[in-house]
C-alpha cells in the first residue's frame, strides 16, 4: 500500500498537480491518513457519513462526489458549520437552485462543482451543452452559492483495454473538464477548481494541462480488475481475504477445493468476467500473497468459496489440505473492503501489526 | 414478513417436521425472534459470529452449517460450555478425526451431522458413498464425538425452473438425507436428526416423509430470485432499499434516471440474470412498494444506480424528479441486508416503527 501511495503521489507531482484522494475505498482513518497530503485533507468521499466520520478525524477539505439531493444539505450545513469545507457536486439547475436557496436560508455560501459527464458514462452535463452550463453556473455564482469549479470522472475508463486507450480516456477527461473550465470562465464566471480522475486515467494522463486536482481511491489497495487493466502488478495488489480450506470434492470436474470464504467475504463483484482473464470471484495465494498456481475462486456461496483451476489454465494446482490457509486476491477492493469492519495489517511478516477499523453506511 | 413466516411455518406444521430457520439472511436478534419457535431456537448459522451474537440474546440450539474447520473448534467448545447446544457439519474423515479429537481434550461430546451431497452443488458426502458415510459415522461415535445425523441442502434448487423441477429438487434433497440416514443406522449407528432445507424444497416438497426438520432463511424476506422461481409472488418481498433520485440523463438509451442507491447499498448481486426476467440490479417500486412500471435498477456503481426501463418493456416509466424516493427491491434479500446495519422496520405506514441493528463478519 505504501508504494502504491508513493507512486500516484511522485506521478501527480509530476504532472504539477494536487491529489485529492477518494477514501471511498478504504473508509478506514488510519488508511485516510496514509493517502492524504496532510491530516486535514483534501479528500474526496461518496457518502455523508463518510464525511461525518472524516471530519470527526480531523479532516477539514472534502468534495462530496456523487450529485447532491437536496434533502442531504442540511447535513452539508451541519458540517460547514463545524468549520469543515465540504463541497458538493451537481449536473442540474434543480440541483442548484436547492443548494443556493439552502445557501441563502444558511447565510453561508455551499460550495458546489459542476459535474461534466466526460465518457457517457454516468452523471454530469453533457460537453456539448454549454447553456446548461452556463446557466448553472450563473445560478450559483449569482444567488447565494458558490461556484467552486467542475468535476468529471472518466467512469469508462475501467473498460479501457491497454495503454493507449487509458491515455486516451485519461486525455478525455482532460479536456472536457478544461473545456467546461473554458465555458465558465469566458462568460465571466469563478472555475477555480478543475477536478479530474479515476484510478486508470491518473496512471494513464500524459499531461494534465488546466487541471487543478486529481481524485482517485482504488490506487491505495489495487485490485485483480486494475491489474487487468495493466494500471498494476499483482504484486502491487495490497489487500486480500483470508481463507480456510473446509473440505474437497475430489470427483468434480477439476477438483474442487472448499474454503470458508465464500461471497459474504470476497463481494459478489465480478468484474474480471468482462476482462480477458476472468479470476472468478478472486484468485489464489498462498499467505506471502503469491498466486498458487492458477487456482480462482470459481463459484461462491455466502459462506463457501470453490477453489477450481482457471479453465484452460495448464498450472498444476497445489494441494490443500483441510485447515490450509490462503490469501485471496479480490477483483474489486471497493467492494470487498466493504464486507468487512476492519483491516489486519500487515507488514511483511504473518504478524498482524495492527488492526484499523473501517466503517460501511450513509 | 410476518406473512411469510406464517406461511412456512403452517407448511411445515401440516408437513410433521420441525423448522429451524436458518438466520444468516436476517443477522438480527429481533428478526431471529420473529423467526424462531422460541426464544431459545431452534436455530441454524453460516458463521461462528452469528452463534456467538445469537447465544448472547438466549438462543440455545443452533447448527453451524459450514464444514467445520478444525482451527474454530475452540470457539464452539466455548459456545457449548456456556450451555449453548450448537452443533457442526462436517463431510470428511480429517474433520471427524479433528472434532473427535476436541471432544476427547474436552471431556465432553461435541455433537456432528454428516453432510450430504444431494445434487453435486457444494459439499458433502455423495450419496454413492456409503462406506465413506459408515466411517465417519463410526468415528464420530465412537471416538468421544457425538453423531447427530445427517443435514443436506438442495444447493441447485435456486436454480431450477417450475413447480415439478423445484418439487423433483425437494425429493431429491429429501431422499439423499434419508438414504443417509438408512446407511448410518443399517450399521448400528445413531441418526437422531435428518436435516434438510432450502428455501425453493422448503415451500415445494410434497411431504418430508423420514426428515425430522427444515432449514430455510431467505423465506422470511423473499426476494426477485425467489420471485422469479416462483416460490414467492413481488407482493411477499419484505425488504427494500430507500433511494432518493439524484438526476436525470434523458438522452441516454432510454433516458436515464439516477438514485443514490449503487452497489454498495443493492449489493453486486445479479441473481435474476440468470432468469426469464432479468431485474438488473433491483426492481423499482414506490414508496408503497408498488413496481413503477417496468423500471429497474439497470447499472450501478458504488454510490450511483442507473434506473431505466427493462429492455423489451412497453410500461411507460413514471417521470422522477430531483428528490423522488423510491424503494428498491433486491435480487437477493442475503446480499442485500449484509449491505446494512440495521432495518428500518414498517407496519402498513410511512412511519418507521423501529430500528432493528444487524450485524456482519466472522
């Protein structure tokens, strides 16, 4: 995890731009303090409680990165109110007419950034709509709200396959947040803040010309689906499930090993099955975190996961005795991250350092 | 939910077997209470958490239906010292050797049932095997363990389709544990309790001749899947997510509305894609629970859900605006409710009538 923190933040540093990491992956404390620059922040959440328990930590700078409904504000207040500049996102003149009314009402302006919908891919205004834009835009600025900026999120980017296409995505997003940054301006209105990012375009962006922050959250842990993506090594993979072997079924086809983690542990995200390996629900390791062979968790129920070799796959699979340990490498650490309530860190040795705890909800 | 129970339990009332639902769906005391015949069970787990946590609130009967691994033997000898009759399943000689082996170092029997494999899904013992089942058996009762009996479930039955494929899986199912059992007490040997139980078998077994009880969970919620089996009508799905609407993209395939229920609130399950009808990640209802139209949740990510109308649909889509609430209701009630840690409890009304707290992990 450290080098993996190390390496986004050399590369951002790089390109002559400020990190603004997503702790929606790891909604851990201690995690949050590894990632961010400084214990205040900035960082980037997908929730309120996220920023709830953030702040009760100390962090003082949060983008709330998914639109905002307008009966969430209220909290926003309660926490602007705390001294915390949490900022919110939106893609509509509903939206921000909520939040400049409920800014006017606060006697406060809550800072909002304009989402721009880069790839197709999910929220934002559309780069070819820039009266909406603008006319949001306006609407902050001009009635008790505060435009901060624009945001986009290259979504698509996790279906990019190869480099260039990453470089592509990554230049993608580039430009139509400057270009949006572009609109706002020439009409005379705030765009201090130019948001761009995901996990692959940050690793992928050649430059980031006109870019003020770069958001990104998988990063810290990586996952099989980035490595499939080529943004990582297996190696570079920081997180993993800890298994028990429960029971073979010898006569099955390509044997199957039984372990006591079954989707309840490792999610039931699949998101190797659109890549060219598919890793089934996660691949195997022994306890160091190297791949046993090409044994994957091919079928899961809530409280089993079946061990089987990955079809086609050649590799001798190791035996398994009944109470063998394994490590499970998981294709989305978003995802499996949250089945659990705490990290066993790790730090080279099977000794567990320390145990941070990690918190789920809204 | 009431209903439900209701229901199983009359089915199995006029059946002449006993219940022990299975609270790995619900992990909450007061569902469990709901569920149980009485305070003190009986009861069946997926995790040595959800015994710990049910022993804690009087429940005194349970089965860990998991193959037990040898190394969580200590915290099950803790449970039953503190008077909680919780037995294990196990599918092998090494296990039976390793429970054995712990009852003799404690003094007292630790009680096993045999699992049994009645249509190649998951674990246990195949049916093909006797001498298998004759040598665990004979270990277990001999060596200081506890035979209880034998326990299968019709894993494949969540997959089968129609009424005579899911009454074919319950005699199967039936009919592996009492063959099983007939092994067992051909050679002298005890079999007490014939267990057996899924949801699907549980409402579709046209009688349980030989069984002494049924394992079912999922019954007290329903969900799509079960929806889509036929086991339950929409009407009997007892939980749903709340999702308030964060924004429009009407020109997208369809138009697109999005909520602020993702992933990390439905679950990455896509159980119904298997099935006639695909329900994408959640069906969308009103707040009454009533589908509005045909809309589905159709993507998701972490925090964002992408309601559109199900492909091949004619039901025009109710407009949503900024704001709209909305229920959700899951593929898979399991996946979902493990998303949460608490239930917001209705009776008929908007009001909500009570927290109930849930619980997660291992």
């Amino acid at each position: 995890m450290e080098r993996n923190l190390q390496r986004l933040a050399a590369r951002m540093a790089g390109l002559g731009v400020a990190l603004r990491p997503h702790l929606k992956t790891c909604k851990s404390v201690e995690v949050a303090q590894c990632m961010m620059v400084s214990r205040a922040g900035p960082a980037t959440v997908s929730t309120l409680r996220e920023a709830e328990e953030f702040a009760a930590a100390g962090v003082r700078d949060m983008t709330y990165a998914v639109g905002i409904s307008p009966h969430k504000l209220d909290r926003v207040i309660a926490l602007r109110a705390q001294g915390v500049d949490l900022s919110v996102i939106l893609d509509s003149f509903e939206q921000a007419e909520a939040v400049a009314a409920r800014s006017r009402a606060y006697g406060l302006p809550i800072p909002a950034l304009i989402e721009i919908d880069a790839d197709g891919h999910r929220a934002g205004v559309r780069p070819g709509a820039p009266e909406l834009l603008r006319a949001i835009g306006e609407l902050l600025a001009s009635r008790g709200a505060e435009l901060r900026g624009v945001l986009t999120h290259a979504g698509a980017s996790y279906h990019a396959h190869g480099a260039s296409a990453l470089e592509q995505a990554a230049e993608g997003e580039r430009a139509a947040a400057v270009a949006a940054a572009a609109v706002l301006r020439s009409a005379g209105l705030p765009c201090p803040v130019v948001s761009v990012g995901s996990t692959p375009t940050a690793h992928f962006a050649r430059h980031l010309e006109g870019v003020t922050e770069v958001r990104a959250g998988v990063y810290a842990f990586f996952d099989l689906v980035m490595a499939g993506l080529g943004v990582c090594g297996l190696d570079d993979i920081a997180l993993s499930v800890l298994a028990t072997v429960i029971g073979h079924q010898p006569n099955q086809n390509g044997g199957w090993t039984l372990t006591d983690a079954g989707w309840m542990a490792l999610s039931r995200d699949r998101g190797t099955a659109a890549q060219a390996v598919d890793q089934g629900y996660g691949l195997v390791c022994d306890l160091a975190g190297q791949p046993l062979g090409e044994l994957i968790v091919g079928e899961a129920s809530q409280e089993h996961g079946v061990l089987v070799p990955r079809p086609g796959s050649v590799a001798p699979a190791p035996p398994l005795p009944l109470g063998a340990r394994v490590r499970i490498l998981p294709n989305h650490a978003c995802a499996t991250a949250a089945q659990f309530d705490r990290y066993h860190v790790l730090n080279g040795t099977p000794a567990v350092e320390a145990l941070w705890p990690r918190f789920n909800g809204w």
